[in-house]
C-alpha cells in the first residue's frame, strides 16, 4: 500500500496555529529516502512541519532506513541509528529549530540473550539511543499491510523476543510497541510478565477499519476499549496518542476531495483519545505526530491544532504532561 504526500491537496486547508507558544515534544517521526513505500521525508521536510507549532524535541522511530549493507545480518540495523545519529549532529548547528531528542532503532529482538551486544552496538553508535522497536503488526488479511518478517501475530509470546526484552529491560532501555487492535492481548502479556520494562503503545493501539474489519467500528471500538483498560492497569505502559489518519484506521481521509480540518479530525477522532487519557492518565500519555505517514492525509498544522482542541478540556498541567512531559521522562530526553 504505497503512500503519497499532496503539497497542493493539503494545501486545501490551512489553518492558523493554535497555542503557538506551547511546549511540545513530538515523540514520533520518521526519516525516508527517496524511492520506497514511503514519502519521502528528511530533517528539512521536519522542520519545515515542526516550525508551524515550535517543537523543541523529536524521537525518530524505525523505520528500516540507513541499514549497513554488509558486515554481520544482526547489526546491519546499527546503520539506521549512526544514519540518524548524523541528522541530529545536522540539526543541532541550528539550536534554535527542532532537534533530534531521541532515537528508537530496530534488531531482530528473537535473538533472545544474544541480542545485548546488537544492542550494546546500538548504544555505542549514539548517545541519543533510548529503545527498539520490532514493528509486530500483522493480520491474516493479505490486504493489511503487515511488517516484515511477521507471519502471524504472536511476536510478544514469542519466547526468543521475551528473552530479548528481558535484556532491553536490563539495559535501562525501552520498547515501543506497533501491531493492529487485534494484537493488544498479546502486549497485556508481556507487559504483565516483564513488569521492569518501559513500554509506549503506539499509535492508540491502532484499531482497524478497512480490509475484514470495515463496518464493524462499533465492535472494534468495544474489543478496543476492553484491551486499553487492561493494558492501562499496568503501571510500566505508556500510551501515544496519534497515528489513527493512517489508511487502515479507517476514516477515508487519503481518498477524500481534500483533507480534514481540525475541527473535523476532532469530531472523528476524539472519543478514541479521550478514551485512553481517561484510561492512561495525562502523565502516562504524549501526543505524537507518526509523520510523514499521517502527513499523506492531513497537514503537521491541522493535526496539531486538533491535538491542541482535543486537549482543551484537561488542567494546564495535564497538558504540558501530554505535549512534553510524558514524551521527555519516558525518553529521558
């Protein structure tokens, strides 16, 4: 499912920028080179988005980018943090705009024990290494988009992986989680039996609405809510709150005449972000961008003045929590 950005579509709608003086900390973005899947995206196209709203800090995510081409299979992935380690020694000659806060690399977690050194290599490339994500989302529908080297849906039971986090856990580092709704019990799991390890469910746990599951929102968002709630009483899980303009989410914003307007992604979305901060708690939740993959659907402006709009409700302090301070602790930022 190849993805594309729109400068003149997105352009449809503009917005002023709300709060502009807010402190935030954007705890999730890519980087992408030209000629992949998707858009392409380098640290001139962040900032060219994280000006609008006067972000202070990023956290790259993995996203199979930068690998070395040769040299051992297992830390060919090293690549990928030196790859961003580089972007933010760019950034920081311009302290005054968005700089590299942290970086999630990826490895094959399935190593077990033997994937210290892998992270060892990861932590000796960058002082801004602070976790790994291995993508787990996957679903039997061959037109859901599933991550490489998944083929079913069980990676957290998986007991090399648990053997591996077990090691992350022990490193003081920490594990972003990105699979579909469906795969949320298994995280519950893990989460339960590695009590020590710093988790952050990406992307609202990301509930589906396309393939199988389109028209059935009402019974996803029940399933949803059910596996949140649990997820939520563990007190080593934090939430990131965003990602759902993905086309698999299931809102048709990529395929409309134009894109949302805030208000708009408001009227959609916010019974999903209002459900988990409820759920999570201010201090365990932090707002977050997933661009450029949400960018194929709406702008960084739109999508932070709903963010902003969807926020309004909750005390000053809670805010600040949800745009920086959760995002800084859990990277250590």
């Amino acid at each position: 499912m190849p993805l594309e950005v729109r400068p003149s579509w997105l352009a449809q709608v503009e917005e002023e920028v709300l709060d502009p003086g807010r402190r935030i900390v954007d705890p999730h973005h890519h980087f992408f080179v030209p000629g992949g899947p998707f858009p392409a995206y380098d640290l001139a196209d962040l900032w060219s988005d994280t000006d609008t709203h006067g972000v202070e800090k990023t956290v790259f995510l993995q996203c199979w980018e930068g690998y070395r081409t040769e040299g051992p299979e297992e830390l060919r992935c090293i690549g990928e943090t030196e790859w961003v380690a580089s972007i933010g020694a760019e950034a920081a000659r311009e302290p005054t705009r968005a700089q590299i806060g942290g970086i999630v690399g990826s490895c094959e977690m399935r190593l077990g024990a033997a994937v210290r050194p892998v992270l060892e290599a990861h932590v000796a490339a960058s002082p801004l290494f602070r976790g790994i994500r291995q993508a787990a989302a996957w679903d039997a529908d061959e037109g859901l988009l599933s991550m490489p080297g998944m083929t079913d849906g069980l990676l957290y039971d998986d007991a090399g992986f648990r053997a591996g986090a077990a090691v992350l856990a022990e490193m003081g580092l920490s594990l972003d989680a990105y699979h579909y709704h469906t795969q949320n019990p298994a995280l519950l799991r893990l989460a339960r039996d590695l009590p020590q390890l710093p988790i952050v469910l990406n992307h609202l746990g990301t509930p589906l609405g396309v393939g199988p599951y389109a028209g059935r929102r009402a019974e996803v968002i029940q399933q949803w809510r059910a596996d949140l709630a649990e997820l939520a009483r563990c007190p080593n899980v934090c939430m990131k709150l965003g990602g759902l303009a993905m086309p698999w989410n299931g809102f048709g914003y990529d395929d409309a005449a134009r894109p949302p307007t805030s208000d708009e992604l408001v009227t959609d979305q916010a019974d999903y972000y209002h459900y988990a901060i409820e759920q999570f708690g201010p201090s365990r939740c932090m707002f977050e961008s997933n661009f450029p993959v949400d960018k194929c659907a709406l702008s960084y402006t739109v999508l932070w003045n709903a963010f902003k709009k969807m926020a309004a409700r909750y005390s000053a302090a809670e805010q600040d929590e949800m745009f920086y301070g959760t995002a800084s602790r859990f990277y250590r930022l």
